[in-house]
C-alpha cells in the first residue's frame, strides 16, 4: 500500500535535510513525500530541489496560501496514497516507523488510527516539562486510551498518527482552520468514533529547541488551547440537563470561569485551597470540595495542574463511579 507523507515546512534549514534522509531510508518503500514550502527565506527551497531530483517520490510545491493549514490542504491535494500521514520538518523517523504503521493499520482495518511512541531529544537536553509530556502520551498510547484524556492536552500529535485515506476523509481532511490544528484533528478523530490501532515502540523521534512553531506561534498560546477545548465540550460532552461545576481556582480555574461568564454560562465553583474557600471571584463564592453533591453529580471541569492532586481528585470521583469524559473531564 502507498503512504502518503505530508510534510509543510518553513524555514526548514538545518533540521529538513536529517528529515528526509530518515524518509528516505525508511525499510518499507512505497510511500511518497509532499512537502508545501510555506514562504521559506532560507535554504529549504535549495534543499528541496535537490533532493527531488535524486528521489522521485519526493515532491514539493509552494505554498499560494499562508500558514501550516494553507500548506497541509495544498500537500493533501497532491497526494495519491491509500494511507495517510504527517511529519514535521525538524523530526527524525525511525527506521521502521512507516512499516509497523502500515502493518498495524492493515491488521485493524478501516476505522482506525495508527499511534505509535514517541520520543523527545534536544542538544540542550529535554526539559522536565516536555519528558512529562511524553512519558504521559506513551502510557496512553500503549493502552490505546488517548481519548480518555483529550481535555488535558494534544493526546494525538501530528508526527504520531497513520490513517486510511477513507477515514481521513470522513473526519474532515484538513478542511479546518482552527488552531492548534493537530490538536483539533485529534478532536475530530473522537467525534467520528476512530479507535486507536497502538504501535507499541518508539517510532518517531521529536526534535525540542527554542524556535520551533509550538513555542513561538501565537496560535499555540494558552486562549487557543482553551477556546479549543470548549468548543468540543459544548458540542460533544455537554449534558444540558446537568449542572456545571468547575474544580480549581489556580490560573487555569480563573481563566475557565471567566471563559464562561463571558458566554453567560451558569456554573458554581469548588477548591480544595483552604485559603480560597469562601472567597468571592468574578461574583463567584468558592466553595469547598465536600459541598460537592455526587449523589446528584454535576459535570465537572477540573482545572488543576497539581499531578499529585489530579490522581487524588480521580481516585475519589471513581470511586463513585463517575466516569471521564462523561462526568468529570481534566482541562490541564
């Protein structure tokens, strides 16, 4: 089966020539590389030529529009693959990444996206943050339970996944502007019911430095995380009928309240702080998490950072049998 591999790019120099030698020495052949320059200033058009014209199934266009969605709807016109993916131009793929994928996709069948481990490296070293992160994604990947979480963070980043071109059509391509787009895609692929397909070795290695596009670009700033995140709960999880609460009173829990007071939403507002009970926020009384009534549970946004705190907050709301992504749902 031919894989399509989509790549946008700006200013790719000096990480884009490591990326397409790990393509090109990819063990499975039959896949062919679109990459959209999107008004590169630096040596990436260079590069570009020269390496289509020592491989063919490298090809590159230029961008007509603006921006990685721009570059994404152009690569995806161009391809011909019956299995789609993504790559960004400062990663590395390992050796075998397109064959497990490919070969876990052909024994799941349609209706699946391939999701394989992913691993951080950087010259300065990965900060805490980042290995974090990671470890978090590939526990979740192994367990094929990436949506469980999908509140919290991108649980499926652009360089991971691997799908039928069918599937990728059903859920929309990459026919929407929202940004962070890979974090939106991960949203659609929730909605229309795909199910993970778990690779369970490192596939794709994740290259961190200080001017990649998701510390830099305004559209990967913190609003656009949110804005995202609550317009899937209101179209997807929102139980009218129930009760909103959120649990946290930190930034995150500021900026949730004052996201949905902005929309005229009703809710009430529980913090386990003892110096925050009984305040007033935003017209709001903090109350404590005992006033919590989980006989009549409410939806509960939890908006706390403290990992400690989250595994005590899911120990107990379990234990009631409430269930995430239904009842309570983690936006950090």
């Amino acid at each position: 089966m031919k894989v399509s591999i989509l790549i946008p790019v700006k200013n790719g120099d000096p990480f884009l020539k490591e990326c397409l030698d790990s393509i090109v020495n990819q063990s499975y052949p039959h896949w062919e590389v679109i990459v959209v320059n999107d008004h590169s200033v630096d040596n990436t058009v260079s590069l570009l030529e020269a390496y289509s014209h020592r491989e063919s199934r490298i090809r590159f266009f230029h961008n007509k529009g603006k921006g990685i969605v721009k570059a994404l709807q152009l690569a995806y016109s161009q391809c011909g693959g019956e299995l789609i993916t993504r790559m960004d131009a400062d990663d590395l793929m390992k050796p075998d990444k397109i064959s497990l994928m490919v070969a876990q996709l052909i024994r799941k069948g349609k209706g699946y996206v391939g999701v394989g481990l992913v691993e951080y490296f950087a010259e300065e070293g990965v900060g805490e943050g980042y290995f974090y992160y990671q470890e978090w994604l590939n526990t979740l990947t192994l367990n094929g339970t990436n949506f469980n979480e999908i509140y919290k963070e991108c649980v499926i980043p652009s360089p991971s996944w691997m799908m039928f071109k069918e599937d990728f059509e059903k859920i929309g391509r990459f026919d929407s502007e929202i940004y962070p787009e890979d974090y939106e895609l991960a949203f659609r692929m929730m909605k229309h019911d795909l199910k993970i397909a778990s690779i369970p070795e490192v596939i794709h290695l994740w290259r961190d430095y200080s001017s990649r596009t998701s510390r830099t670009d305004p559209h990967y700033s913190d609003n656009f995380f949110l804005n995202l995140k609550m317009k899937y709960f209101f179209e997807l999880h929102r139980d009218s009928q129930r009760k909103l609460t959120i649990w946290g009173a930190g930034r995150k829990g500021k900026e949730l309240a004052a996201f949905l007071i902005k929309l005229n939403c009703e809710f009430s507002w529980v913090t386990n702080n003892p110096n925050k009970i009984g305040r007033d926020i935003y017209g709001k009384q903090l109350k404590s998490e005992e006033e919590l009534d989980l006989n009549q549970p409410p939806q509960i946004l939890i908006a706390i950072r403290n990992k400690a705190a989250q595994k005590e907050i899911k120990k107990a709301l379990d234990s009631r049998n409430l269930a995430p992504n239904f009842d309570y749902f983690f936006l950090s």
